[in-house]
C-alpha cells in the first residue's frame, strides 16, 4: 500500500493511502442555524461519547438555558461542534434530532459519504488535535475554534464500501473494548466492596462466633467482650473555622488548612491549602490541630469521609476534629467511620447533600475491643488495604492500557494505517485481555 501525505488544514502531515482522496469540510457541509425549536429533545455533546440524547444522563452538570428557543435544531447526520471544547474532541456526527446550545456550531451535510465512519473519523486523535490547532483564546481552558478555518479543514475518505467496512469494525471492536474497560471497573468495584465489608467485620467482631446485640439497627452485632464507647466519651470533638476569603492576608502562610476536599479515607499529609499567622491571631477558634487527629467531613461533597492528620494543621468549617482521649484510638475509629460510612450518612440531615453535625458525631456509639486488639485489627486492616490497593492498580492499569488500545485502532483504522480486512479481532488487545 503506497501512502501519500495531507495536512488536514494548517497543521502536520497525516499519511493516509494513495487511493484514498481529501476533500474541504465545506464542500461536505453547510452551516446552518435552525433556532425556535424549544420542545425537540436535548441533544449534549461529549468528549467520550460523541452527540447523545440528554434525557436520563447523570453526568451532564450543565443547565439547560430556560429560554430553549434559542438552541438550535440538528437532524440525524449532522455535524455538531462544541466550539468552546472542540480541542478537547466535543464533536460528533448526531445520530439523533433535537436541540443543541446555540453556541454549538452546526453543519448540515451535502455529502453522500457514510455517516459512521465520519464520526469515527471526525472525532479521531489526529482531528482532535487539529481542532485545538484551530482553536484561539486568553487561557489555555478558555478557548473557541475559529469557523472559517474549520470550513477548510481536509476530510480524508477512501471507497464508500470501504467506509462501511471500517465503521462495522469500530462499532464492533470498540464495543468489546469497552465491555472489557466496564469489566475492569465493575471488578474494581468489588475489590473496594469486599474491602469495606472486612472493615466492618472487623470492627464489629473481628471474626470472632460469640456475639451479643449492639441495639443499633444497621450494627446488629459485636464481640460480647467488646463494648460500645459513645465518641464523645473517648475523643475531644470541635469544628474548625474558615477565614473570609476574601481577605488576602489570610492565606498562602506556613500553616497547612484541611478542607473537606483533602478527606479521602486516607493519611492527610500534604493538604492543598495554608493559612498565615494572621488568620491565627484574627480567629481565636482557628487552631492546629496535632498529627494524630482524626478529621470527619461534616457537609459537602465529601460528608462522612475522614482522614488521619500525618502533620499539623487548622482545619476549614465543615471538618469536625476528633482528639483522642480515652480508649478508641484514632487509627481504630478511622477504620470505623471507613466501614460505616454509609449507614452515618443515613443519619444525615439536608435536602440536596447531607450534613451530619458535630453533636450527631459525637453520639455515635464504636464497638471497642481492648487497645491492644485494637492495633491488632488496624494492623490487619492495613495488610487488607495494601493487598486491595494492588489489586486496584492492576485493574486500572489493564483499563488504561485497553482504552490506549482503543484510540490506537480507531486512529489506524479511520487512517488506512492497517487493511481491516486482515485485522484480527483476536489480537486488538493482545497482552491486555488476559
């Protein structure tokens, strides 16, 4: 197979075969802006997606505009262009009609070509790097694909037939990629399921048979010589404080400041932000807390998550600090909150996301065994942890590399880098399925 080269406008060279020929976007393309259409379906466009239907997704954060006159209309076989995120690959060929926002850009087709393989092609690796060449702005996240220039963009096409043949492999193989990368999630799932659920066995009764009632619904049982130790009777409780903002004075110090964001079921030793002497002397409850202190997010979107404080720290005002005082150690009751994140939060109060106070915090009853049990069984939990964390690894790992794989066949397969019809749909993820 003899190559030739192509600029797809103004960027680098993109080897494609010979036989194929390139054509301008415009010559395949009107742009057309089809607005007072408000009760059409939502259409949204997605970096990994492509153009998808709104309804029923829960990981699209934007709001839809009230007005939706203003959206614009685009029909099955559109070219659709999110141009404040084309350099990210928001662009897809819509399958769907329905509405887009209104500062889409949107292009009616005139072509004859095959609407599958365009979309894989129009949002393969080397597009997606010519829109971000396209692309002008102040800030490197606030950028806008300039228009004229997307109209000169070259589209590679081989054989209408060959098209076909290439958009029946991506649809198929990009599918059995993607049921294996969900494999690998719904396994690094169960990994972190049966780690929590030994957390709560061992917090509970450490695997022991003798077991007496605990009184609580949602903690039925413990050892019968452990005893349950309200957290206000074992640990010091205070909420921190969060300086205005707005005052400059207050930040950026030598002191580290531990928000909600930095509690992630682990060892706080690097938190993100600091606060200065100033804040200190200007409020009197913002104090440093000692390495050792466990720290419990009381509202946001982290609430019920807790961290072990590896250095000293203030903390904002949705943390509660626990000091210990008596006979629950703070490593044994972080892997108690750990375990029974869940049903704590149950006890929540709010609408949109739970709050738990600090009054709530400290009634909370701990099944406790004798101190020196207690470092037996954060000593397990340990073991247990390291050995999930490295099974967490692999299968993030095996996703990774499935999902490079991917990109790599679409990019070989829309490019004519490989004859499809001697691919082996045996072999695309060779050293990553087994």
């Amino acid at each position: 197979m003899t190559y030739a080269e192509t600029r797809l406008s103004q960027g680098s060279p993109v080897p494609w075969p010979s036989r194929w020929r390139t054509v301008p976007l415009w010559s395949m393309f009107d742009r057309v802006k089809d607005v007072d259409h408000p009760d059409e379906d939502l259409l949204s466009v997605y970096r990994e997606h492509g153009v998808v239907k709104r309804e029923g997704r829960d990981d699209n954060f934007n709001k839809a505009a009230l007005d939706r006159g203003i959206y614009q209309l685009v029909h099955p076989g559109w070219f659709v262009v999110n141009r404040m995120k084309a350099w990210q690959g928001s662009v897809g060929i819509s399958a769907f009609r329905g509405i887009v926002s209104g500062h889409y850009i949107c292009f009616s087709p005139t072509h004859g070509e095959d609407d599958r393989f365009l979309n894989w092609l129009l949002r393969s690796a080397p597009y997606t790097a010519e829109y971000a060449s396209l692309s002008r702005g102040v800030r490197p996240n606030q950028v806008e694909i300039d228009n004229e220039w997307l109209r000169s963009l070259r589209i590679m096409l081989p054989p209408l037939e060959e098209q076909r043949r290439i958009a029946d492999f991506l649809d198929a193989e990009t599918t059995r990629i993607d049921r294996l990368v969900a494999a690998s999630q719904k396994q690094s799932d169960l990994i972190t399921e049966r780690f929590t659920e030994s957390l709560r066995v061992l917090t509970t009764t450490a695997g022991r048979g003798e077991v007496t009632s605990t009184g609580i619904s949602w903690m039925p049982e413990m050892a019968s010589d452990w005893q349950l130790m309200k957290v206000g009777r074992s640990f010091t409780t205070s909420s921190g404080t969060t300086p205005r903002s707005s005052e400059a004075t207050y930040f950026d110090g030598p002191h580290f400041w531990v928000n909600t964001g930095d509690l992630r079921d682990g060892a706080i030793e690097q938190p993100k932000r600091t606060v200065t002497d100033t804040a200190l002397a200007d409020y009197p409850t913002l104090r440093i807390y000692a390495p050792g202190s466990l720290v419990v997010a009381m509202y946001g979107a982290t609430t019920g998550r807790v961290g072990i404080l590896k250095v000293p720290a203030c903390v904002n005002q949705a943390c509660c600090v626990l000091s210990e005082l008596g006979p629950v150690s703070s490593r044994y009751a972080f892997l108690w909150f750990r375990a029974h994140r869940e049903e704590i939060l149950k006890l929540a109060s709010g609408g949109g996301q739970p709050n738990i106070s600090q009054d709530l915090v400290r009634g909370l009853r701990i099944p406790t065994p004798s101190r020196h049990e207690q470092e037996e069984i954060v000593g397990q939990a340990n073991n247990l942890e390291s050995m999930s964390s490295r099974q967490q690894q692999l299968q993030l790992r095996r996703a990774e590399l499935l999902t490079e794989r991917r990109q790599a066949l679409i990019t070989a397969a829309v490019t004519g880098q490989f004859d499809i019809s001697t691919a082996s749909g045996r072999n695309v993820t060779d050293g990553v399925t087994a």
